[in-house]
C-alpha cells in the first residue's frame, strides 16, 4: 500500500538538499525560496527552519533570524541546538543574562557538544 506521508517525506527530504546545494553554491535566494516553500507545508520543519534562520543570521537580518530561531525553539523546546541558535542570536544583541540560559539548557540537552561550551564561555 502506498503511503502518501512518506512520499511527503522523500519529497521534503529531496528539497531540503536541493536547498543546501543551491546555498552551497551561493545562489541564496534559491535556496530561502525552497526553505518557504518547505516551510509552507510543514511549518514545523526542523531543517527548512535552521537553515533559513542561518541564512538571515549570515546576512545580518538578526531580527528574522530571531523570529525563526525561537519559532523553531518552541515546535522543539527540548532541542540543544535550537536553544543554543537562540542563545547566539541573544549574544549579537549583547542580551547576555538571557543567553547564558539558552547556552545551558543546550548543555543540559547534550553535553557533548564543544561550542555549547565556548558558546557559554564567551
């Protein structure tokens, strides 16, 4: 029997590469339309969210980036990555009594990544 979520699945699997080459490639706008369009129909994507939040935070637009990093942190509270995006995002606006949370939370969540540390360090 054939199941359609699946087949939605392999399909959002296959943009989210796409997106990730297109953005390896510098076309960045390419890239930003597939994670919409991603985002459009599974709005709680984890990978379309994290990669247009990196984008918007590469390119400076540090109030969109924050919209869609604490957008992904509350589909995934329990993430340490999402808290630690939230965490850097708060660091560029200088809000360190907030970040300082963020980057503990994504400790607690997984101790083993280095940059969490040097994140809470900084």
């Amino acid at each position: 029997m054939n199941n359609p979520k699946a087949k939605t699945d392999v399909e959002l699997s296959q943009l989210l590469s796409e997106a990730e080459r297109f953005l390896k490639s510098g076309d960045v706008q390419s890239s930003v339309k597939i994670y919409n369009d991603i985002i459009a129909v599974d709005n709680s994507n984890f990978k379309a969210l994290e990669g247009l939040g990196r984008i918007f935070a590469r390119l400076g637009k540090v109030d969109l980036a924050k919209k869609i990093f604490f957008n992904l942190l509350s589909f995934y509270p329990e993430n340490a990555q999402a808290n630690n995006y939230c965490g850097e995002i708060l660091t560029h606006e200088r809000n360190f009594d907030e970040c300082i949370k963020y980057f503990q939370k994504a400790i607690s969540i997984d101790s083993s990544k280095q940059n969490y540390f040097e994140n809470l360090a900084r």
